[in-house]
C-alpha cells in the first residue's frame, strides 16, 4: 500500500505546488499588462483535475504499480519541468497572454505547438494504467480531450491575435 501512497501523494503535492507556481506567474503576467482569455472553461478543467486525482486516491490506493508505466510517468515528469523550466514566469495553468511577447519557441517548444497538453494528456492516461486501471485511464482521456479540444483552441486563437497587438 505505502508505495501507492507515495506515488499518489507525490502527484497531489506537485499539483499542489503547481497551481501555487501559476496564482504567483499569473498575478505577475497581469501585473505586466496580460489578460485572461476564456477563463470560462478554467473551473471545468480544475473540476477534471481534482476528479481525477480524488479518483486516483479512492480507486488506486494499495494496487500493485506496474514498473513500466510508472518508467513512463517518470520520463513524463522530465518533460513537465522541462516545459515548466522553458516557459519560466509565463508557464501558469490559465490560458494568460502578454501582448507583444514573442512566442517561446525554445526547449520543446522547438517540436510542439503545446507540449504542456502532450504531458498532461499523457500523465492523465499512464497514471492509471500504471495502477492497472485502463477504463479510467481511458474515461478520464476523453474527457481531457474534450477539454483540451476547448482550451487549445482558445489558446490557439489569443495566440494569433496578440501577436500582432505589438
């Protein structure tokens, strides 16, 4: 049971320090003169978050992990602080843009449009199928496909615009 608990607790404490990490860089982005854009769908994706997790610590807890997946979640929170580290002040969990700011096309962003979403996608997936848990695994990537569907569009699109609000 204790490493089940571990890995789980370990997930909810980066969230956790996450979402700090975005509240501090988005206070900052505004401050500097970014705005918000389709803050309407941010409560969804929180909701999809925490029922994700809270299913996690509820469904999870003292089932065996299977070492190649929990390889992969591994390999995948490399490429979080990658994304993280790359995007610096401008990485928060809301869709924030700065006017006038170049897009950041360093680290892996050199590959992908969005790596953030490949990662999130992906952690959302192999988590539970590190568990043994394929229909979660499968339940929760429809819905953050639908969300992503939503937000990478918005994003997409405050994108375009701002770059030419120089």
């Amino acid at each position: 049971m204790w490493p089940s608990i571990a890995l789980l607790a370990f997930v909810t404490a980066q969230r956790l320090a996450e979402l700090v990490l975005s509240r501090h860089n988005t206070r900052a982005l505004l401050n500097r003169g970014a705005r918000e854009v389709a803050p309407e769908h941010y409560p969804y994706m929180v909701a999809l978050h925490t029922g994700w997790i809270a299913g996690l610590w509820l469904l999870a807890l003292g089932r065996p992990i299977d070492p190649t997946w929990l390889a992969v979640f591994a390999i995948l929170q490399v490429c979080r602080l990658w994304v993280i580290g790359t995007l610096k002040d401008r990485w928060t969990t809301r869709i924030i843009v700065l006017p006038g700011a170049p897009l950041v096309s360093s680290g892996p962003y050199r590959f992908i449009a969005h790596p953030n979403y490949v990662v999130v996608a992906g952690e959302i997936a192999v988590l539970p199928l590190a568990f043994g848990m394929p229909i979660y695994a499968a339940v929760f990537s429809v819905l953050n496909a639908a969300m992503l569907y939503v937000r990478i569009k918005a994003e997409s699109k405050a994108l375009r615009t701002t770059m030419f609000l120089k």
